[in-house]
C-alpha cells in the first residue's frame, strides 16, 4: 500500500483539488483508495459529501484516540457515492483541537491506523501547517509527497515552507536513528486557464523547478472546478473538466506504484 500526502504551506494552491484529483483518478483506474482529510478546514469532505460511519467517526477519533488506534482506517472509511473503489476519512470542524495535542507519540496514531488497512492506495490532503501534531501524523504515515502549488509567487512560498518541514523532520528522523522512508515526488502546478502563460506565471514555474520535479503537465484551473465543488460533485463527469482530468491522470501515473 501506498501512502501520498499532498502537501503545501500556503493556502489557495489547489491542495485540496490535488488530493481528490489524484485519489479519483486512480480509484478510475482500478485501485482502492482511501482519501483523508487532514484540514480542519474539511475542504475534502465537503467536496466529496463524505459522512462519517457514526456520530465523532472522522479523522479527529484517530487522533485522538486515548488507546492505541490500530486498524481504526478500515472502520472509518467511508463509502463514497463518487466511486465504488473511493472511501474517505471525513475531517471535522474540531480537527484543530489536535493541534495543541501533546500526548507522547501522538504523531504516530495516524500511522498506526493505517494497519490492516485494504486499499492500494491512501491519499491524505493536510492542512497547510508548518509542522505540528498534524504535519508529523503525516509525514510519519506516509512514504510520498506530493507538494501542490500554483503558478504563483504563493505557489512558490508553499512548496519552499513545505521542503523546510519535510528537511527538519528528516534530520529529526536520522538523528534517532530511524529510518527515513519519505520519497518526495514533485510538484503539481496549476495555473489559470490554458492560454498564453504570463511572465509571472512562467517565473513563478522556474522558481519551482528549482525546487522540485515538476510533474508535468501543467494543469488547468477552470471555472468548473468550484462550480463542481459547490455542488459536491466530480468534475470528470462533464466535457468541460476533462481537460483538467486528463493532465490529473497523467500526473496520477507517475506517482501512484
């Protein structure tokens, strides 16, 4: 099983759009996947309509958890309407309650869940944090990053944030001695429309590939995709999302084992 956080430390960089996009298409492409939201912002779960299997059944339970949470993923997937090979783990308002957790290895909950876990694939969309109890949930559960970002000086600001984190967890990681399995993928970037790219726009992708892989293509951002959101439905079911699907697809490939 694989285990990819889609990561940035700025907002507004279609974060959110990447971790549904990525988790869609594959779940497409025949793979079981389970998507987390990790944001108590709950942009993910109220995109994708999810609703929890009982009354406090999101992510926060995990979390939160005062016994060791082994397997609880299994039980707090949700079925989605979208896709019989989707499930989500839907977040909640008091998710940032979490940040001011300080049990011992609290961190390592998220992880611990995941065990048993049947899914090829888990997709965790985090919150835009530098660090903290949410942050190092994922990064101790995951084995790939992907950073999100915008063809924008945002954009840019988010993936260097987010590679300060990932650098300063790692050293704390090898410090203990213990192994570092995060693998950084790259960047997606997104851009407004798909005609002629503006200097800003072109700089801003430079400075990003100087940072990081970028995983072409570029992809779109259209109007449909916060018109689907709005409506919570998937943007791949209309003619006009299917540009942004394709290149999603394309992205997807090269991440996903």
């Amino acid at each position: 099983m694989q285990t990819v956080m889609v990561y940035s430390e700025a907002g507004g960089v279609s974060k959110t759009t990447t971790a549904v996009s990525l988790a869609m298409t594959a779940a497409e492409s025949g793979r079981r996947v389970v998507l987390i939201d990790l944001d108590p912002r709950a942009a993910t779960t109220k995109w994708t309509r999810a609703e929890p299997m009982g009354e406090g059944l999101h992510i926060g339970a995990i979390l939160g958890a005062q016994e060791d949470p082994i397997g609880w993923a299994k039980q707090l997937a949700a079925p989605s309407a979208w896709h019989p090979g989707l499930r989500v783990i839907p977040s909640a308002r008091g998710l940032s309650n979490r940040e001011a957790d300080r049990d011992d290895f609290a961190e390592l909950r998220l992880k611990a869940s995941l065990e048993g876990l049947d899914a090829d694939l888990v997709v965790i969309d985090c919150a835009n944090r530098q660090g903290g109890p949410l942050t190092l949930s994922a990064l101790n559960a995951s084995d790939t990053v992907v950073y999100a970002a915008t063809a924008s000086d945002s954009g840019v600001d988010g993936v260097t944030g987010a590679q300060r984190t990932i650098e300063a967890f790692k050293r704390s990681r090898e410090r203990l001695g213990a192994p570092v399995n995060l693998v950084e993928a790259g960047a997606t970037v997104t851009r407004d429309g798909t005609g002629f790219m503006s200097y800003p726009e072109t700089d801003a992708i430079d400075q990003i590939r100087a940072l990081t892989t970028i995983l072409e293509p570029i992809v779109p951002h259209l109007s449909i995709v916060p018109e689907v959101r709005l409506a919570g439905e998937w943007y791949g079911l209309y003619r006009k999302g299917n540009a942004i699907r394709e290149a999603y697809t394309e992205v997807m490939r090269k991440v996903i084992r």
